[in-house]
C-alpha cells in the first residue's frame, strides 16, 4: 500500500508542477525517442497512461489511433 500512496503523491505534485502549462508546448520539449515500459505518457483525450510495453515515439501513433 505504501508504494500506491507514493505513486499517488508523485502524480499529485506533477499535475500541480505542469498545471500552468500548455500539455502541447511541455510535449515539444520532449526529445527522448523511446519511451520504457512503467513510464507516464500524455495521451490525448485519455489523459495520463503508464506505458505497459517498451516503443518508440512516433507522431500519431497513440492510443487515439
């Protein structure tokens, strides 16, 4: 339980550090080109997702699609 409430935390105090933000100016300035599985990505109209496998990043190719 412990590890859930951290987690719950660390995602808390993200939201607050990129609430003033524009989620489209924050994703230019990502430059890694492969995202690892358990990392957090931004996916549109789903919001944040933990990624459940190793990928690349390729330009529209999400979860939308």
């Amino acid at each position: 339980m412990g590890k859930l409430i951290r987690r719950g935390y660390a995602l808390n105090r993200l939201q607050k550090a990129i609430a003033d933000e524009k989620i489209v100016d924050l994703s230019k300035r990502i430059i890694q080109s492969t995202v690892h599985v358990g990392e957090l990505l931004w996916q549109g109209k789903h919001g944040f997702c933990v990624a459940n496998s190793d990928c690349r990043r390729v330009v529209h190719d999400n979860l939308d699609n």
